[in-house]
C-alpha cells in the first residue's frame, strides 16, 4: 500500500488527461490503467520523439510541436514532482500503433 497525498496525486492525474487530450487531436479514447502503485495514460497523438523521451518531464520542456499550442511545459514536471515526493517514479515511451503512454509509479 501507498499513503498518499490527495490532492498531489489528483493534481498529477490531471495533468497527465490534459497532456494526453491536447496532443490527440484524434478524437479516439484516451486510455487510463491504474495498478497498485501506478497510473497510465495512453493516447494515439502525435507521440513523442526518442531523443525527447528523457526531457519530457523537465520543468518548461517544450517540444518543437508543443511550441505553437497552449501551455507553458509545466504540467509532466508537476506529475514528475508529486512521484519522487511520494518514493516514485514517472516513465514515458512511445505507444506501438502511434501515440504515448506516460504515468508515473508511487513508492518504488
């Protein structure tokens, strides 16, 4: 089990479906798994390129398609943030068939 701060893990959550909904213009379902420590979210966007897959959780971090959208690079930094604080981890990768599957994992 994970004691957790709620609102933090909320907050994390969130950013993670708005990440998701703002770089799948598809209009497909966006994919959320939860497992005992660990929550998921998988779209069918624009995924994210290999050389950015290290950089996506840094603070401001924009990539040269995120430029021109809303936003200010904070929000993976925040989900990034609220899983160290809680002994976790975040990962993000490519999702075979196009898109990204980014989470983050609590008390690893």
């Amino acid at each position: 089990a994970v004691v957790a701060q709620r609102a933090a893990v909320q907050r994390a959550l969130s950013c993670l479906l708005d990440n998701a909904t703002k770089f799948d213009p598809s209009g497909a379902p966006i994919e959320l798994s939860v497992s005992e420590a660990g929550i998921a979210v998988a779209d069918r966007g624009i995924g994210i390129r290999e050389s950015e897959l290290a950089l996506v959780f840094e603070r401001f971090h924009r990539s040269d398609e995120a430029r021109s959208m809303a936003g200010s690079g904070l929000g993976l930094s925040i989900v990034r943030d609220v899983a160290e604080r809680h002994g976790g981890k975040v990962f993000a990768r490519n999702r075979e068939g196009g898109g990204a599957v980014v989470g983050f994992r609590l008390g690893v």
